[in-house]
C-alpha cells in the first residue's frame, strides 16, 4: 500500500520534537510507561504472577482472566503504535514489513534475563537487550554480513540465550 500522506511520514516517521526523532520520544513514553506500570501497579505485579503459574495466581485471588485479558489488550495497543511508527518510517504498508522484528524481540527478551516459563523480567532490563541486539546487527552490518546469515546468527544467540535460561531456572529449582 502506497501513497499515504506525506504529513504522516514527515511526523511521525522522520519528524523531530525539540531535536529528538519523534520514534525515539514515542520509545520513550512507552517505556517509562511500562516500567510505572509494571513496577509500581498492582496488576504489573499480577501480571508477573500470572505469568509465573496462573494456578498458584489464581488460588492467591488474582482475576487470571482479567489479568490476561488486560496484558493482550496492552501487547496489541504497543505492537499497533509499533506498526504505525513502522509504516510512516518506510512511508508505505506492506503485510510482512516487521517480519524478523520476532527474532529480534524474542532475543532481546530472554537475552535481557526474561523467562521464557514467565513470571521474571524487568522493563529496564528488556531495553538494554534491544540495544544489544541493534550493537550486533549494527556490528553485522558494518561487518557486511549478509541478512540470512544475520537472521542465522541471532537465532544462534536466541537459541544459547535460551539453554541458560534452562540452566537458570534448573538452579533455581534445584534439579539436574
């Protein structure tokens, strides 16, 4: 899809407010928002305990439905914004525009310390992985990798990300 006005791109996808890329203010907003929500709200708290057993949270009196109905209805409003920004930023729509944006969330995710069994993560610890993962692919451009071997590459990292975090969580329940 094409031709999208020209306002639209110029704002939101290349535009600056007090010399900062509004995607990057908008990045920010998300953030910190996230960060009050999940640290210092009641149901960010319900949240990771959902996410750590659903059972356990919902014998503890924790509207699991609610909870998880709310954490979807979050995911789609930050993966919508996401889309926009994505679509001014190329200045066109196209179905599979963020296609490897998974692998590269997922990773940053459980490269960050998040559990892939739930219930352990900080928002502020999620960000520092992003960043990671933009130095590799950034470094892997400069590099002049190509992009399968990039997208091979960090499903390498995503996939040692993934057996600590097995390792991790056998440490911690005290089992081989």
């Amino acid at each position: 899809m094409s031709g999208l006005p020209f306002a639209f791109a110029d704002v939101f996808g290349f535009g600056r407010l007090w010399g900062v890329p509004v995607p990057v203010i908008v990045a920010m907003i998300c953030i910190a928002v996230m960060w009050v929500f999940m640290s210092r709200t009641s149901l960010g708290t319900q949240v990771y305990a959902v996410g750590g057993n659903i059972k356990a949270a919902h014998l503890s009196a924790i509207n699991t439905k609610r909870t998880l109905m709310m954490t979807y209805v979050g995911c789609a409003l930050i993966a919508a914004l996401t889309g926009l920004l994505l679509t001014a930023r190329v200045e066109s729509g196209e179905a599979n525009l963020g296609g490897s944006l998974t692998l590269e969330s997922i990773a940053a995710c459980v490269i960050a310390g998040v559990s892939l069994r739930g219930g352990i993560g900080r928002v502020e610890n999620v960000v520092l992985g992003g960043f990671f993962i933009v130095l590799v692919q950034n470094g892997m451009n400069l590099a002049q990798v190509s992009s399968y071997m990039q997208m091979v590459l960090l499903g390498a990292l995503l996939i040692l990300a993934v057996i600590f975090d097995q390792l991790r969580y056998r440490m911690i329940m005290g089992t081989n």
